[in-house]
C-alpha cells in the first residue's frame, strides 16, 4: 500500500513539476498534397482554422506530454489538364477535425532549471490521433475518378518542431511546424490511380497560459 500511495505521488508530482502545465489557442493554416495521377493536379488547397492545446510536463523537465484538438476549413479544386477543351474538374469543400496527442522533446534548454527562467524554449515533437472530415464535393459531367461526397474518420501522424517564447511568467507565444499524414488516400476527397497516404504541412501559431 505504501509503495503504492508513494508511486500516485510521483505520478501526480510529475504533471506540475515547475508549474509549467499550460493550456493554450491556436490559430492554424494547413496545405495538403493533393492528388496527383492521370496528367491532374490539385491547386487553391490552403485551409484556415483554429485550435486548443495543453501540455504537461513529466518528471523529467526535457519531455513534455501535450494534447492538440484542431478545427480547418478545407476548401480544395482539382482540374484535369489533359484537355483544355473539355477540362474536367471537382470542387471539394469540407471541415476537418482533428484530435492528436504526444511528446514535446526540449532542445537545447537548460533542464535543471525552470521553464520560467528560460524565455526561448525550442522542440521537436512527435503526435498520433484521430480526424474526422466531412466533405461536400461537385463534380463536373466528365470527372473520371471515384470521389467522397460526406464524412469518415482516419487515423493520423505529426511530426514537427516547435518553439516557445515567453512574455512573463505566464503568457508564452508558441510557433509550430509539422508534417502530417494520413493512412490512406482520402483526405483530399479524391480517389487516385493510388493508395499513398495524404501528407499534409500544418502551422500552428498562438497564445498559451501556464497555471
């Protein structure tokens, strides 16, 4: 028993070690590669959005568990080129929401010292979840591949680096870059000549609080 209550204190300890637990917003752009097959291409794929994030810190101050939940509004055109006489084209729009959560990995940080006493925090970090996407798609007379018209869910990777600049001792600016990819072909609404998984370049840029 007793070796148990002191193993829940560890635990407990280790998410409010240095008071670094902090929640945040985020305001977010993604660009998605789109399909590419048969002589078409997809352009005007950007999307905007918006985000919530906590992380928390572990025993060890150079890791760090953190938690993303993220809203884009997609907006995507894919155009056939092979004649520009009878062009072919599909108009995707759609909202992509997304759940992930994984590790912050500090970089070149003093790490017996305080996230509070160190201003400019960089990191990598590494994340695995879930999207949920619903799409709305038309198409024109000739378009000559399978599409997705409504919504699926798919699992997702990120990996990115990040960084954190401090105000004061409780408002920090966090900047974060990543690649994220999908498991499958279906992101971009379209279903190509093949099954690569989507990769997707999100930027995430905002405030967070630390308690």
């Amino acid at each position: 028993m007793r070796r148990f209550v002191i193993l829940y204190f560890l635990l407990f300890g280790s998410l409010v070690y240095g008071q670094r637990t902090s929640y945040g917003f985020n305001l977010n752009l993604m660009s998605m590669q789109g399909e590419v097959s048969q002589n078409k291409f997809i352009s005007d794929d950007l999307a905007l959005g918006f985000g919530l994030t906590g992380d928390f810190p572990l025993i060890n101050p150079r890791y760090e568990l953190s938690w993303k939940v993220d809203y884009l509004k997609l907006r995507m055109d894919f155009i056939g080129k092979a004649d520009p006489n009878s062009i072919s084209y599909a108009e995707v729009n759609g909202s992509h929401w997304s759940g992930t959560g994984g590790l912050n990995i500090y970089l070149l940080s003093n790490h017996g010292m305080s996230n509070i006493y160190q201003p400019f925090r960089p990191y990598a970090f590494v994340y695995a979840g879930i999207v949920y996407q619903n799409l709305s798609t038309e198409v024109s007379p000739n378009f000559n591949l399978d599409y997705i018209d409504g919504g699926f869910v798919s699992p997702v990777g990120e990996l990115g680096l990040g960084v954190k600049i401090r105000a004061n001792p409780k408002w920090a600016f966090n900047f974060q870059f990543s690649i994220r990819s999908s498991f499958d072909d279906d992101m971009d609404g379209i279903n190509g000549s093949s099954s690569t998984p989507e990769l997707m370049g999100l930027i995430r840029s905002g405030l967070s609080y630390s308690l």
